[in-house]
C-alpha cells in the first residue's frame, strides 16, 4: 500500500512539475516572439511618427499663414464697410 502510494504520489508530482515546465517554456517563447515582433516593426513605426509629426507641423505653417491672410482680408473688409457707410452718407446729402 505504501509502494503504491509513493508511485502515485511520484507519478502526479512528476505530471505537476511537467505541467508547469511546458507553462513556463511557452510563457518565455510567446515572450520572446512579442519582443521580436516589436522589434521588427519598430523603425517602421518610428518612420511613421516622424512622417506624421512634420504632416503636422506643415498643417501648423499653413494655419498660421492663412490666419495671418484673413486678419489681413478682414482689415480690408472693415476699411471698405467704412468707405460705403461714407459714400452713402454723402449720397444721402446729395439727394435732400
């Protein structure tokens, strides 16, 4: 009875350590494989950032640029509204 035990015993604690070997190996192999595969497209990723950072910065020049145009644009505007408010009062003076 104690012989079959001990091989009972033997035989699920030899599975056991088996089983979370083979848990343990996998763990480390997935481990490995996530970091290479972030490693291989890491240049790629950093190619893509650097891509859309100066996208960005294009875009940033362009607004600025164009802002500056409409302050101009609204300048002229408010210039030209003057003008006419002028003009019809002295049209209106004409006409009485």
């Amino acid at each position: 009875m104690n012989d079959t035990f001990l091989a009972l015993l033997s035989a699920v604690g030899g599975g056991a350590i088996t089983g979370l070997t083979g848990v343990w190996g996998l763990h480390v192999k997935n481990r490995g494989s996530n970091e290479q595969v972030y490693a291989e497209h890491t240049d790629e990723l950093f190619d893509r950032l650097d891509k859309i950072t100066s996208e960005r910065d294009d875009l940033k020049e362009q607004v600025i640029k164009l802002t500056a145009k409409v302050n101009e644009q609204t300048k002229v505007i408010d210039q030209l509204n003057k003008q006419m408010g002028e003009l019809n009062i002295k049209f209106d003076r004409l006409e009485e």
